[in-house]
C-alpha cells in the first residue's frame, strides 16, 4: 500500500435551497468582479430547480455507490466529501480528516480535464485549506491523475451514443442527417492556451487536446462495436465572460443552427466536458439547447453524464488502485495516461497569482 489512509472527493458544490442561491453564486466569483446583474440571471437558472443544485445529491449517490466498489475491491480508505464552494467545504472537512487521525489524503476532484477552472483552481483551494486551517504540515493531499480517457469515463458516453444511434435508426433518420455534438463548458482562450504543461500544446492547449482525445477514444469504442459514427463536432456551453474577452467557440446553439442549414434532422448532444447532469448540464442543454432544437424542427436526444453508471464507480476505484495499491495504468488515448503530478506552471492561475496548490512540482516551493 501507498501509504494513504483516507480518500477525499472533491466537487464544486451547490445550493440547497432558494436562499442559498446568491450566497453561492458570490462565493463562485469572488475576487472576479462579475456583476450583481449576472449573478442575478444566472440564480433564475437555480430557482428554475427550486434553488437546488442536483450536483449535490449527485455527489451523495457517487459515494453511496463508490463505498462498496472500494471495498469489494479490498481498498479499505474511508471516504469523506468536500466542495469548494458550498457546504461540505473543504478547509473543515480536512480538519475532520485530520480529527479522525488521518494523515495521507487521496483526492478525486469531479472534473476529468486540465485547465485552471477545472483542474488548478481546485488544487489552490485544496492548498489554501490546508494553509488556512493550520494544517499544511499535517496532511499531505495528493490528487487522483485527469481521467478524460480512462475506460471508466469513456465508456458510460459510449453507451449513451450507441443507444441514442439505435434509437434514431429505429425511426429510420438516415445517418446522414444526424450529427454528434459533443459539448463542453467554455472558457477564456487564455486560459485554454495556458493550460496543461507549458509549451507542450499548441494555442489552444492541453483543454481542448484532452476532449479531442477523450471524443476519439468515444467514436472509437462506438465503431468497435459495428455502429456507424456520424460526423461529430466539439462545441462549447455556459460561456459567463465578459463579451470583451474571446472564449472557446461555437457555441451550441450557434452550432446547432449551422448543422440544421446544413441538412441536419436530429443530433445527439453528448456533454463530454462533465463528470454528472449538474445545473449547468440540465439548463444550457436540456432547457435552451431543446429550445433552439425545437425551434429548428430538429429531433435531439441528450446523452447522460456517467454520474453514478457502474462502468464510471469502477473506473474511480480503477484510479484510487492505481495509488493505492499499484494497479494497472489504464487510458485509451496517446495522451495518457496523464501524470499524478502536475508540472510546475500547469494551468497556470489567469490572475497571475502564486498560489499554494497540492499535487504539483511546485507546491513546497510555494509555501517556502
């Protein structure tokens, strides 16, 4: 064994009720200087869903299922839960980690891809916890590699796009007039350049390199199975930026009505960006992606995210082995399997701030 005595899963957290919403939206943005008017359009996303975000029963129903995996694996590490944005935080959820004597920490965010919002970011919270709580000394945490291509997250989405291509050959659409968009959230085209290992990427990064490669493995495991892939197509979600600033596009819905010009009767909608069907899954896709679909007459039928789909809990107990107790390396791209450790100046912070993050080359060095 590695010598890890408890597992922590990391996540974004989310409100639980209507007067929740704002505090957590100004807990999301804090330090960004997002306006109080788009917090407050983004909040009628949340009090559509009577200000609960799904992401956390969600999160409870992985740990409910990821429990026993790990144990039928014979991986006895007790499991805690922590978010950065919303309760369960992370800096007291460490300090009960450490209460309960614990002093080797395993973490498994809910975000397979490099970038600064999805990988960096939730390594300096995990880092600040541990400054702020007075434990950097105490705990060491360490983080479960990205996982974009690993057979346990590919496969759930490969499922869903064979079932979804049955679906539409059993109502005789022709394969030509179905496309597959595969969709993910967007972000500043800074931040996607700047993201993964400096200079080993081109201007769009490793970001948009790992979904490419976690798209191909996809269409690939799709194909292997003697189904036909119509053509495919990554496009982008819930940009919240400055109009000023370029982010990643298409954006879907500008996508959609391309692709019906072009002929299209029916898509599926694949968001291979997320790891469960969390607000911004549900609203951007199964709310105005529907609409803008309805609209053009076109048929779509939505993918799930793995969330709780039994090849996805055994792909994370697959990467909890791989620490723990030397199992096999599995990834289904040239790009994996991706490092345990992020190199320093990975993802780099865009407001070009120094600092602490766990699970990196650079993490003494920082706090020296």
């Amino acid at each position: 064994m590695s010598g890890y005595d408890a597992l922590l899963l990391v996540s974004f957290g989310g409100p639980e009720g209507p007067d929740d919403v704002m505090p957590f939206l100004e807990n999301v943005t804090r330090g960004r200087g997002i306006p109080r008017e788009r917090l407050e359009a983004v909040s009628h996303h949340y009090l559509a869903l009577d200000g609960v975000s799904p992401i956390n029963a969600q999160n409870r129903a992985l740990l409910d299922a990821l429990r026993p995996a790990l144990a039928a694996r014979g991986i006895d590490l007790p499991v805690y839960w922590g978010n950065r944005n919303w309760d369960p935080f992370l800096e007291p959820e460490l300090r009960r980690i450490h209460a309960d004597g614990h002093r080797r920490v395993l973490a498994i965010a809910t975000s397979a891809y490099a970038s600064y919002s999805g990988c960096r970011q939730y390594r300096e919270d995990l880092g600040g916890a541990l400054v702020e709580s007075g434990l950097a000394d105490e705990l060491v945490v360490d983080k479960v590699r990205h996982y974009f291509d690993h057979p346990g997250f590919v496969g759930p989405f490969a499922d869903g796009v064979a079932a979804a291509l049955a679906t539409l050959a059993g109502e005789d659409v022709p394969g030509s007039a179905i496309r597959l968009l595969f969709t993910t959230h967007s972000i500043p085209t800074s931040m996607a350049a700047a993201s993964g290992p400096p200079g080993r990427f081109d201007a769009d990064g490793a970001y948009v390199a790992q979904h490419l490669a976690a798209i191909e493995a996809v269409v690939a495991t799709v194909r292997a199975r003697g189904i036909e892939v119509p053509p495919w197509e990554l496009v982008y979600q819930s940009r919240s930026g400055s109009p000023h600033v370029p982010w990643l596009e298409p954006d879907i819905n500008d996508a959609l009505r391309a692709a019906a010009e072009g002929g299209m009767r029916a898509v599926v909608v694949v968001p291979i960006g997320f790891v469960s069907d969390h607000v911004e899954v549900v609203w951007d896709l199964d709310h105005e992606a529907r609409e803008t679909c309805e609209a053009l007459g076109v048929r779509m039928l939505r993918v799930a995210t793995p969330g709780t789909h039994p090849a996805f809990v055994e792909g994370i107990v697959d990467l909890v082995a791989e620490r723990v107790a030397g199992g096999p390396v599995e990834a289904l791209s040239p790009l994996g399997p991706w490092p345990a450790v992020c190199a320093r100046g990975c993802c780099a912070n865009p407001r070009g701030m120094a600092l602490p993050a766990v699970a990196g080359e650079d993490w003494p060095a920082v706090l020296e």
